[in-house]
C-alpha cells in the first residue's frame, strides 16, 4: 500500500514516497515528511494519538447518532430538487465499457501573468469575512457556471476530517468529499456572494460525517468537478537546513473529470488542472485555466458578478480575429450585373449542367431574358415577390436569375412541405406569380394567381423590353423557416447580402476560372443553400453538375 525509496541522480538525492489514497491523505503526506525530516536529525517523534483503526471504529458508531442523522438531513435539503450536472462539455465522448480514467496535468503559476499574491488574497477574503479557501471553491463554481451556460453549479471539494488537534500525527485517509450547490444572481455583490458560500461551506464541514458515496446514491450525484485547497502544507520540507521541495507525479488515473489542486506559496498560486484526458482536449482545459486565473483578478477588484469581465486579454485577441473579415470587393454590383458581364466574356462555355441537359451562359442569358420579359409583361418588377415550386432540376438556376433580371425577388418552395404550409408562404409574400412544375400543382389547390409553367419556359418570346435592373438595395429572396415550431418565419434578404456572400466564398475556397463545382442541397432548405444556388453561375464560368 505504500513504498518508500531513496534515488540518487548525479548529486542529486531524491526521496521517492508511493502510498495508496486508501491509506494516506495530503495531510498525512505532510505528517510523513516532517517525520522524516526529524527522523533525520535524530529527534524524536511525537507518536499518533489517534490511529485510523481507532477512527474507523468510531466513524462505525457515529452512523447510529443524533448527529449522523442530522448530517443526512442537511444535505437533503440542500440537494432535494437538484438536478444539475456541472462538467465541462466533453470534447470526446465517453465510453461506459471502458474502466480506464486517464489523466493527464496542467500546472499554472499565478504570477506568470497576474499581479496578486496570497496575501492580497487573504487581506481580500478578510474584509469580506469569507476565507482563502471558499474564495478560491467560489470562483470555480462561478467559472464552470460561465463555461457551461447555467445559472447554478454543483461542485465538490474535500474537508481534511481532523476534526481534533488529537488526530493532527493521524497518517491515514480521514478526507471527506463534500457537494457544494450554488445558484447564481448576477446582480449579487461579490462580496456578499464570498461571505454565503463560507457559511455554505463551513455548514457542509459541520456535516461532513454522512458519507458522500450515500449521497451521490440518493441524489445522483458525482463528484465529477473537483476541487481541493491545499495551503501551503505541501510548501518544503527543512532536512539539515537545507530546503527540499515536494513534487507531485501523476499516476496517469484521474478522480474526476476535471480537478483542481491550488497550492499556496510565498509570493503566488501554482494550480493544477488535473483532467480526463479521453474526454477533454488540452487546449479546452487550457481556455478554461486561464479564464479561472482572470476570474480570481476579476473577484479581487470588482463589484458585483455582473461587473466581471470572463476574457483574458489573450482570449479577446483569439475572438478579434473570428472578426478579421475585412477584403476588398466590387460592392457596386449585383449577382445580375455579375452574371451578365461573365456571359458577355465566355458566351460559349457551360454554365448549368442537368442530368444529359446542357445549357451554356449565352442559353442561359437568353433564357432568363425571356423568363424576365415575361413577369415584366404581367407588371411584375421591384418589390413583388415571385413563388418558385418545382423539383431538382435545371431550372432552379435559370427560373431564380429570370425573376431577378425582372426587379422581383424569387422565394423558393421546398415541395417536401405540406400543402398548408406552402399555402401559407405563398400568402405571406404576397406572391405576384407561382413559377412551378406541372406535377406539383397539387401541392397549392387553393391557388388562383398567375402561374409560369416550367414546360412552357422554352416557348417564351424574345424579350425587347427595357427593365430596370436591380439595385444592391431591393430584395433579392424571400425565404422561410419550416415552421415545425409554429407559424413559418419569413426572412428579406438582399441583393447586397448575396453579393458579399459570393465574394466571401470566392476567398474562402479560391474559385477560379475553368473548374467544375457540384451543388448538393435544395434551395428552399436552407438561407445560405438558396443564396449558394445562384452563387456559382453568377460569378465563374463553371459547370454546375448533377446532383447526387
């Protein structure tokens, strides 16, 4: 159960202790050093006043008291009700057949970026009559509330169990786990927040005795999010003069999913962030280190929890560049004034490809000029809106740039809707004229407008009228949510919109000249698959292939 060993590593001598946390706690830890440290100057050894065979037997009468009773009825109240699991999102799932917790360990000094020191810390928790410790468990129930977007936090931290100066020699395992419940006001100061969770936390002290594997039993609870004060007992160790250092090595296996052990020094903190690493990335557990190291300055200067500010200046840096999308482009014209320059230059080359259907650009600027003419002869033009109902097909292309050749915006209908549905989108736009496929006329009984049958399209006459073109300003689309959740939302987009769409996917992706791109969605499914449908003929001489 424990093993203790001397190495030397040149002229270095190192005392390696390995002992199983059934047997020892961090206190006992401490205990065995300086023991070893006296043992080494030929001093006495104070002797155990009690031993854990000793407390085990009263831990086994304590289950039958007053006391024992109460303790149960205290943490029933404060976790009745509670149904909260506060862990960080896992970036991998977990494996319930897999009995393995690796770990892996981060070590963060304050002082590596941060100003206060301990006694800044104690001075702060002093005038607020809370304590280094609670300060310390407060901001972690706070940070794990930030990171997982609730309002409450349950979290667990340990008491060390010595309950009398008599058990202070004790090498043992006397830690008790202890849940902590917190639910937040934004508007609470912080200092009034630090003084209720150190009442909060010496209650949980006080009723310490009922054990925490009962209660995780009846509450369903786990001891997943943990934290551990340790002070300064694990500072040094004083052997002949000379000052020797503890050194913790992980054991690969991790008593929770994430850890936290705060170390006190002289002049700053060391944490250690102690996580699974099957199931959090290090760079997660890395944000979320350096958000509780700014979130310790925040508690030290602030007013209230509303006044924290969560981002450390490395973190807004990171975000400013989500916002680094400036480029510049041609904000003068629109998706029409784009296509028909591009067909004036490659006339020839083919723009939409259909199953064995081929249309080139010119076919296609002739075809929409004609589709165009049309709604502008039925005095359709800026502001009207026109219905387009038909199946996958060369079409949803070439009736889209006709109607916005016209000054209309198009609204796509997705046929998979039910027929009230469509009936009702319809409606909504105030649709001027349905432009729709023969076989899906039944989807829209009850519709009395014009309608443009897609069979007729080809029969269209040539068109001479002069008509406005569209302006960066008009509507370009009309398209709606599915309605799954109530009535179907209507959103107005643009021509501007989509014109800074096409030139974002020009960068993003490096469209060129002489490529083919396949479309793979439908267009009313989704606003950025309708506006990504006329993106690719608009702009580039491509082919459009099949869909799959």
């Amino acid at each position: 159960m424990k093993t203790i060993c001397f190495a030397e590593c040149g002229d270095d001598c190192y005392l390696l202790i390995d002992m199983h946390h059934l047997v020892s706690d961090g206190t006992s830890i401490a205990v065995l050093g300086k023991d070893i440290a006296l043992a080494y100057e030929g001093k006495e050894l104070a002797p155990e006043d009690v031993t854990m065979f000793q407390l085990s037997s009263f831990e086994e009468i304590l289950e039958t008291t007053d006391d024992y009773k109460k303790s149960k009825e205290y943490f029933d109240s404060v976790l009745s009700g509670v149904d909260v699991k506060t862990t960080l999102t896992e970036d991998f799932a977990e494996k319930p057949e897999d009995n393995t917790k690796p770990s892996s360990v981060i070590v963060m000094k304050s002082n590596e970026k941060y100003a206060y020191t301990p006694d800044e810390v104690d001075a702060f928790t002093r005038k607020v009559k809370s304590s280094p410790g609670t300060f310390f468990v407060a901001v972690y129930q706070y940070a794990l509330a930030k990171f997982t977007g609730l309002d409450e936090t349950l979290v667990c931290t340990v008491t060390h169990g010595r309950v009398s100066k008599l058990m202070a020699n004790t090498v043992g395992m006397m830690v008790h786990t202890i849940p902590l419940y917190k639910k937040f006001d934004e508007n609470e100061t912080i200092a009034s927040y630090l003084f209720t969770a150190r009442k909060s936390l010496k209650s949980a002290i006080k009723n310490d005795i009922y054990p925490f594997v009962k209660l995780a039993g009846e509450h369903e609870i786990a001891n997943d999010s943990m934290i551990v004060y340790q002070s300064d007992i694990f500072n040094e160790v004083v052997i002949d003069n000379k000052k020797l250092d503890f050194n913790f090595i992980s054991q690969g296996n991790s008593i929770a999913k994430l850890n936290l052990m705060v170390f006190k020094h002289k002049d700053h903190y060391e944490i250690r962030f102690e996580y699974r690493s099957d199931l959090y990335r290090e760079e997660t557990i890395r944000s979320f280190a350096e958000t509780y190291f700014k979130l310790i300055d925040e508690f030290l200067h602030k007013e209230r929890l509303c006044d924290i500010d969560l981002l450390s200046d490395e973190q807004k840096a990171q975000l400013d560049k989500f916002n680094a999308t400036e480029a510049e482009f041609d904000d003068t014209k629109t998706v029409i004034d784009l296509f028909r320059e591009q067909a004036k230059k490659t006339p020839d080359n083919v723009a939409v490809v259909y199953k064995e259907k081929s249309f080139t650009y010119a076919q296609v600027d002739d075809i929409t000029d004609r589709i165009a003419g049309y709604l502008s002869s039925k005095g359709i033009g800026k502001g009207d809106v026109v219905s387009v109902l038909i199946p996958r097909c060369e079409y949803m292309p070439i009736a889209s740039i006709g109607i916005l050749k016209s000054g209309a915006a198009y609204q796509p209908l997705d046929p998979s809707y039910p027929p009230e549905r469509l009936a009702f989108m319809v409606k909504d736009a105030d649709a001027k004229l349905l432009i729709a496929d023969e076989s899906l006329l039944e989807l829209l009984p009850d519709y009395k407008g014009d309608i443009l049958l897609t069979k007729n399209i080809p029969s269209l006459p040539q068109s001479n009228a002069e008509i406005a073109k569209p302006q960066l300003d008009d509507l370009f689309i009309l398209i709606y949510t599915s309605g799954s959740t109530g009535v179907p939302k209507g959103a107005m987009l643009e021509h501007k919109n989509i014109s800074s769409f096409c030139n974002f996917h020009i960068r993003k992706f490096g469209l060129c000249e002489g490529r083919q791109y396949r479309h793979t969605q439908a267009t009313a499914l989704m606003p950025a698959s309708a506006r990504c449908t006329l993106l690719w003929y608009a702009v580039l001489p491509f082919t459009l292939l099949k869909r799959t």
